[in-house]
C-alpha cells in the first residue's frame, strides 16, 4: 500500500464534511461490501427446496467506519455529535479508500464512545444504512450530444439526467424509450430516476413540464450500447448518465 493512499484512505466525508474536521481517523474495512438482492423464499409442501421470486432491487446496506478521536475529545466529540444527527435525510458518503465512488447514506446512530486513556481517547464505530448503488463520480459529467450517437453502460442500468435543447415539438430517443416534448422554448431536463420533467428558470427555480411531455416510460440505459437520437426541433442532448455499480 503506497504511503499517499494510506493517508487519503483514513478518512471518509459525509454530507459535505470531512471526518478530520473532527478529530477523527478511520478505517476503511467495511466499505467495500456488497448489498443483498431482494429475493421472496417460496416453499411448497411436497417439492423437495425452495424457489425464489426476484424483486428485482437490491437492499440498503450498513456501511461502517471504526474511528478514533485522540485529540481534544470532548470538543471534537460534541461537535461529531451534531454533524452526524443534526438530521435523518439522505447524504453524500465518501472515502479515500474508494475515491471514484460516492454512496447515499443516513446516520441514525448511537454515537457509544468506548473511552481510552483516562478518558482522553475515544473510539467508536460510526455505521450509515446506504442505499445500495455504488454511484460513480465520473457519472456526474454530462455529455453532449450533437448528433445522433450511442452510449455505453459498462455498469447496472442507470437512470439519467437529460437535459434536451431545441424549440418547437420533437422526440427523444436512448435506448428502447422514446419520449415526446412539447412547445420545446430552449431545454426541458427529464429527470429519468424521479419521472420527473422540468425547466430551470433564470433565477434557479424549477418549473414543472410535465404537461409538455409525454412519456408512458422514462429512459434507462441499459447494459451494453444505448442508441441516442432525436427528432424534430430537438437540437442536442446533454446527458449525465449517473452510472452507479455495486
């Protein structure tokens, strides 16, 4: 193990904050787990085994970091405290053990400090229950396109952000999925994970565009190649395709 990785792997951020504005060191043991699939155990009287009904999802799973406070421990514990639980949403979760990957990840605790040293040293394991997609940080840069193309999924499917420019009526197509927009007036974005379509206003809020869409289904790019193209007055496409693995 290089001298820079063992360094950068002994910390980990939550929610925009580091663990080392803390006090805090860690380990990285448990963070690189995978989750369980969502399997239903069917057992039928008289059939020797049991059969399995995929729901086709995978479970939360407990991320955990080991970590220790050596310095200034009642200062840095109480501020962890509040950092930690200040509330029960959803976060961005990352570490140097794993720094191409980002997870989503709540706190609910407790903080049970085993205390060293006379008191002067405090370890504690700190556990997130995360959704279970490993996301990619390189799946957050949008990609432009101009012209019809594909796009390939070396991962799970995903579901996009897109981000269509034109005006007028057109389609889009990625994949198998092909949605129509309305009344196009510069870019609609179509939030493929929320089913969600909405135009951005020049003071950063949000309007819904829903009733300028339609879409029985949303894109999802699928393992593999994903065909994309346009028709009408969409004139590109910027996609963030949200990669994510387990």
């Amino acid at each position: 193990m290089s001298e820079a990785y063992a360094k950068n792997g002994r910390r980990f951020s939550f929610g925009g904050h580091s663990c080392t504005e803390f006090g805090m060191i860690t380990s990285g043991v448990h963070t690189f787990n995978a989750p369980e699939r969502d399997l239903e155990r069917i057992s039928i009287p008289g059939r020797n085994g049991d059969l399995f009904r995929d729901n086709g999802r995978f479970k939360n799973i407990t991320v955990s970091y080991p970590v220790a406070i050596f310095k200034d421990f009642a200062t840095n514990a109480e501020k962890a405290r509040r950092w930690l639980l200040s509330d029960g949403t959803y976060k961005r979760l990352t570490d140097g053990y794993n720094p191409e990957y980002f997870r989503l990840g709540v706190f609910i605790g407790p903080v049970n400090f085993d205390m060293k040293l006379l008191n002067r040293v405090g370890e504690v394991s700190l556990m997130f229950d995360c959704k279970p997609q490993r996301f990619l940080i390189s799946g957050e840069t949008p990609l432009t396109f101009y012209a019809a193309s594909t796009l390939k999924n070396d991962y799970f499917p995903a579901l996009p952000l897109i981000r269509v420019y034109g005006s007028g009526d057109g389609t889009v197509t990625v994949g198998d999925t092909t949605v129509k927009v309305f009344d196009l007036d510069g870019s609609v974005t179509l939030d493929c994970e929320l089913q969600n379509a909405y135009q951005e206003n020049g003071d950063g809020a949000a309007e819904n565009w829903n009733n300028h869409i339609y879409a029985p289904e949303f894109p999802t790019l699928q393992p593999g190649s994903n065909a994309v193209s346009w028709t009408g007055g969409v004139s590109r496409l910027e996609i963030t395709p949200r990669w994510w693995t387990l």
